[in-house]
C-alpha cells in the first residue's frame, strides 16, 4: 500500500524507539537475558522473515524492528517474501532448522504452523496478550497456548460516497432492510447502489463473514436458517440489480476501483483501501460500520492483520532475545504509531481513540474492535475446509444454482 496521502508521515514507531529510550524502556533485555539456554553464549543478532516487501510496511518494519533490536542489544537480519510463499518456505525450514528466529505471517495461519511444531508457545517466554481484544488472542491461540502477537487489525466496513447520498438525501444504512432500501433507489444508469467482493476465493468467505455472524450463522455448521437469511440479503441485493454480477469475480480491490470510477455508491471494503483512495481526492467518502441485521444489532466482523511469532529454534538465549523484540513491536506507543502509518487499528481496544483523533474515518473500524471474531478459533487448522464450503455456498446462490438453504447445504455436505 502506498504511504497515505493526507499524512506526510516517518515512520514514527522507528523513530520513537530510537530517540526516545523510555518508551522502549520495557522492551529492552540485559546481556545476561541471552546468555544460557540450548545455543549458549550471549546473543548478538537474530533473524527475521517477514511478508512486508511494498511500502508503507516494508520501510516501516525495517526501521521499527532495527530500532527494537537495538533496544535490546541485537542487531536484525531481515528477509522480506511474498505472503503467499511465507507458509511452503517456513514448513521447509522447520524441516531442515533453518527457521528464523522471529517470524511475522498472517493470523489465521498461525494454528498450521504451530500444529506442525514450527512455533514456540510464547507464554514458555513470558509474554502475555493483556489488554488486546478477545478475537485477536483467539487468533493467535492453538490448543490453549498463545502463539503470536498480534500489534494491530483490519476489519470490514461500509464506505459511502457523500455526495451521492446526500443529493439523495439518504443516510448511511444500520441495518439490512435499510441497506437493501437504500442501495436500490442509488442504483441509477451505471451507477449501482452496492458493491462487494464475492469471488470464489477466501476474500469472498471473509466478505460474507460479517453478514453471517452478525446474524447468528457459525462456521462449525452453515446449513442454518440464520445462515441463509444472510445469504440471502445477498442474493437480494444482486437479483434486484442493486449490485452488479461482477460482485461474483471482483477482489476488494476492484471495488474500490469502482467506488472510485463512481460506479458505486456504496462498498464493503476495508482501511487498507484508505492509501489509494487519499490518491482520488475527488472522491469525498465517509465510512460507518457495516449494517446490522436489525436496529441495535451487534456486527461481529472478522480481522486480519499479521503477528509476529517465535518460531522453535530449540536455542533458548535466541527464542528469549526474539521474545523481547516482538514484545517491543507491541508496545502501546508502536501500535498506535503502526495503525496511522499502515491504516489499521491497535489490538488494544482503549488505543483505538489515538488512531481516530489523528484520522476520524477510523471510528468504524475502531467500534468493531471489542466484538471482532477470529476465523480460526473454533475450527482451528481445519478452517480451509469451511471457509471453501462458505465461498462455494456463496457462489451457487449468487449465481441462480440454487436457493441459499440448498446451497449451503450442498457445499456443507459436498
């Protein structure tokens, strides 16, 4: 993502863990802390892998974790690869000890990792996840240990376009029969009311999560009624013309693009987005919290966002050298510094109103933060399973297969 437009900011976490030792005060380890263990001898330097490799996050995270190495008497080796290489690459070095000695992935692989013995539970370390919001430790949980901490989250909200809906005279949707009202009478020429992302893929799973959970639906069992009402709201808004049927292949970032292009006027998206849209000042948008099923309802949506692990080395002095660093990269000031540079929020909830003082569109990400659920934490490593069976379910109705209770009860059974 590009730096964010309407901040021409350094990255502050870096500089604030450099110039300003009492900040990192916490952070830092002694000498004595490396010495010991299966490696032995004092700990000079450690390794890291990370999936960081475009900017803001790339500099960023350099700068940061240089400053926290430093903090605790290390220096950092950072190697940077492409998310979607960073899980094969860690398998691979867990079976020939090369592993890192700190690691940095997306949440909801940490269960398949940690299953496959590549992590160190980081309670053995002495690190705790107090004060961060019960989904993100769920998220970072396998089997009762605390695997990965988590400094900042994204999550799904609903974008508006201001001008449209003003000259409408309508306001931003809370619930589902206001979102259908509403994105039906902005549908006008080629411009629809509605737009999301729905493809076949796990980005259409963790669009629909929030419909789902918000109404009751579980992944342990979608073949639900409460299930089927949200799948429905979908199909509604699609077979309405409320949303285009290219919902059905668009990524997220191709409806931003056409939030852009004003061939939206609403979209369920998230912060990451917040970069590419400061780079279209045209476009005056505010953002709200997804609609709730019914007025008051709670919207319990999924989070995102990488932590940072320590993998089993078997070397005691490095995995407590690396536990430290990690835990600095938490710390309260590099959260909050971490969620205005890279458009996010902080795990810890009583955080979030420094983030939204500094960038008020923020507000509805920071609202869902106490209520944000992990995908993983019921089903653990078999997750994959049912998030293919949600985005097959999703599919089949949008496209006409068949109704939204035959096919979640297909793709459940299938």
């Amino acid at each position: 993502m590009a730096q964010r437009g309407a901040k021409n900011r350094t990255v502050g976490a870096a500089v604030l863990a450099l110039t300003a030792p009492l900040a990192l005060a916490a952070c830092g380890g002694s000498d004595s802390d490396a010495a010991g263990g299966s490696g032995g001898g004092e700990v000079t330097s450690l390794t890291v892998q990370d999936t960081f490799v475009t900017d803001p996050g790339a500099t960023y995270y350099g700068e940061l974790l240089d400053a926290c190495g430093q903090a605790n008497g290390v220096t950092i080796e950072r190697n940077s690869i492409p998310g979607g290489d960073i899980i094969a690459r860690t398998l691979q070095q867990a079976s020939s000890q090369t592993l890192p000695d700190i690691l940095s992935i997306d949440n909801p692989d940490v269960g398949q990792l940690a299953a496959a013995g590549a992590l160190a539970p980081l309670g053995e370390l002495g690190v705790t996840a107090e004060g961060i919001s019960q989904g993100v430790v769920d998220a970072n949980t396998f089997e009762d240990e605390l695997y990965g901490l988590q400094p900042t989250t994204q999550s799904l909200a609903l974008f508006y376009n201001e001008d449209v809906l003003n000259a409408a005279g309508i306001q931003p949707p809370k619930t589902w029969d206001e979102l259908k009202t509403a994105a039906a009478a902005l549908t006008e020429g080629n411009r629809y009311g509605i737009a999301f992302s729905a493809p076949p893929t796990y980005e259409g799973t963790w669009q629909f999560l929030p419909f789902m959970w918000s109404n009751g639906g579980d992944e342990t069992d979608i073949a639900t009624p409460e299930t089927a009402q949200a799948l429905q709201l979908w199909v509604d808004l699609l077979s309405s013309g409320s949303a285009s049927e290219s919902v059905l292949n668009w990524g997220q970032e191709d409806v931003n693009d056409q939030f852009i292009a004003g061939n939206a006027a609403m979209m369920i998206n998230g912060p990451w987005q917040f970069p590419v849209l400061a780079e279209n000042p045209d476009v005056k948008y505010q953002v709200v919290p997804l609609p709730a099923p019914t007025a008051g309802g709670t919207v319990v949506a999924p989070l995102g966002g990488a932590t940072w692990t320590v993998p089993e080395t078997g070397d005691d002095a490095r995995k407590a050298k690396a536990a430290a660093v990690i835990q600095c990269v938490n710390s309260d000031e590099n959260m909050v510094d971490n969620a205005l540079t890279n458009s996010s929020v902080p795990t810890k909830a009583e955080l979030g109103e420094q983030v939204v003082a500094q960038d008020p569109r923020m507000q509805a990400f920071v609202d869902v933060v106490p209520d944000l659920r992990s995908r993983t934490a019921k089903l653990q490593d078999e997750w994959p399973t049912a998030a293919t069976a949600i985005y097959t379910a999703v599919q089949t109705a949008l496209t006409g297969g068949a109704s939204p209770e035959e096919a979640l009860e297909q793709a459940q059974n299938g």
